[in-house]
C-alpha cells in the first residue's frame, strides 16, 4: 500500500513544488495529497498542474482559509479512499524536511503514531524566533503537564500515523480545527492505547512564504487543553479509553 502524504496548505506557492518534487524522489511509494484552501497566491493551482502530469499527486479544494485542524481531516479522509497506509501529515514550508520521512515510518514498526520531534534526544529547532521558541515550549509543558501526553512534542504536525490509529477515532467528534488539532489527536491517540514514539528531526524556521499562526490559536491551544483536562478529570481511566 502506498504512503499517503497529508499537507495542508495555505499560499505555499514558494515552497510546494519544490517540496512535492523533494518528495516524490524518496525512495518509497508515496501518495501526496495536498489540502489548499483556495490559496489567493495560486498555490492550489500549481499543485493541479502537477497532479495532471503525475498521479501520485492530488489536490483537495476548499473554499476558504478553515484551519490546520480540518485540514488534516480533509486529507485524510481522502488517504482512506486511497487505501493509503501509513498516512503522514507534514508542513510544506520544509520545517518538516522531507529527507526524515523515511525515519517516520520506519518508527512505525515499533510505534503505532511516530511524531518527527524537536524535543526529543538528537532533535532541534533552528531559525525560529526565540518568541515562538517559547510558545512553544510552553504550550508542550501546558498540554504534557494537564494531559498526561508522554511525548515530547505534542505540537508538532510531522507525524506518521497507522491507518488503523486513524481509523479507531471518530473524526467527526474532534473538535479543535486549527493548530491546537495536533494536542487532541495525540491525546486521543495516547488515551485508546496506542504506542506514541518520537524520532529526532532538525526543525527549521522557513524561508520562503510567512506563518499563519495568530495569536488567536494560542487561546484555541488553551480552551483545547482545558477542555480535555475537563474529560480527562471526569471520566476514569478505563472509560477513558472507551469513551474519547
Ligand atoms: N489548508 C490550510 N493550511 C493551513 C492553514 N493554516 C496553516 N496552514 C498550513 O499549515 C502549515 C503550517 O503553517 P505555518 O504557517 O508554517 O505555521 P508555523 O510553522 O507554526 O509558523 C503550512 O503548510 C501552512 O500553509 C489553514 O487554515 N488551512
Ligand atoms: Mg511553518
């Protein structure tokens, strides 16, 4: 079964060809599924013209700027369809650099979810601001501290999960959409059991396009995080499991 390659995109159009091209060169079968949201740079139209000269390419559509979050649920409802297995989510700016894919799923042996981490030992960030660095770090502390979440970085969007991980969860009753989606599905993932590993990745800062990031998913990573806290506190461990 092929890779599926989950990335969201929002005026990309500096870095998404580039990285598609960076992609397709590794060594391994690869489906990558871009989910743009009507990008006024022309992002989801470059990624269409790549997609009719190479199937191994497709872009979702929506119409309008929905969030990281929905993003990522989009695309991979779409990796079902494909029959894809594993399905990986990863940023287009080359922070998530495409060389690491293969040490994501090689996780994937030991691990049913494999998180391309900053924090664990050999990883690192690089060029980043050190305002974001501490946002960051805090937002991990914040979510590790209140969730139990066991791995290092619970923030980060590189990630390769198991089709079945993906499966065992209603996509429907996830309810963050933007950046803070990443604290609920690990914890999602982390609460029915399944095996959390973290493989070390260089992170770095981008070079080409801006951030979305606004300060108001910093109040959506906290309402997130509470409200977990809140089911988290309310159910016992063992419904836990049953019940998110
Ligand atoms: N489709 C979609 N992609 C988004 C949205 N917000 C951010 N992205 C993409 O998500 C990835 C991470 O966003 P980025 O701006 O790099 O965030 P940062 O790395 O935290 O500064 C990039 O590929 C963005 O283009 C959104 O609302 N919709
Ligand atoms: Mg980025």
């Amino acid at each position: 079964m092929p890779a599926a390659i989950i990335i969201p995109t929002y005026n990309e159009s500096d870095n998404i060809e580039r990285l598609i091209t960076a992609i397709l060169a590794l060594p391994l079968e690869a489906q990558v599924i871009v989910v743009d949201d009507n990008s006024p740079d022309g992002t989801g139209a470059r990624v269409d013209a790549l997609a009719t000269r190479d199937a191994r390419v497709v872009c979702v559509h929506r119409p309008a700027k929905l969030g990281l979050g929905t993003a990522h649920i989009a695309g991979m409802r779409h990796a079902f369809t494909l029959n894809a297995d594993p399905i990986l989510t990863m940023d287009a700016d080359f922070s998530h650099h495409p060389r690491y894919i293969p040490n994501l799923i090689a996780g994937l042996e030991r691990h049913d979810v494999v998180i391309g981490s900053r924090y664990t030992a050999g990883g690192g960030m690089e060029g980043r601001d050190a305002k974001l660095r501490v946002v960051s770090w805090g937002a991990n502390l914040f979510a590790r501290t209140m969730l139990g979440l066991k791995a290092t970085d619970c923030t980060a969007g590189f990630r390769a999960y198991r089709r079945a991980v993906l499966e065992s969860i209603d996509l429907d009753s996830v309810f963050s959409n933007g950046y803070s989606f990443l604290i609920e599905m690990l914890f999602l993932c982390q609460a029915r059991g399944w095996r959390v590993g973290e493989v070390p990745i260089i992170y770095q800062d981008r070079r080409a396009g801006t951030s979305k990031i606004s300060r108001t998913e910093i109040y959506k990573a906290t309402y997130t995080v509470l409200r977990l806290t809140w089911r988290r506190l309310r159910l016992a461990p063992s419904a836990l499991r049953r019940s998110v």
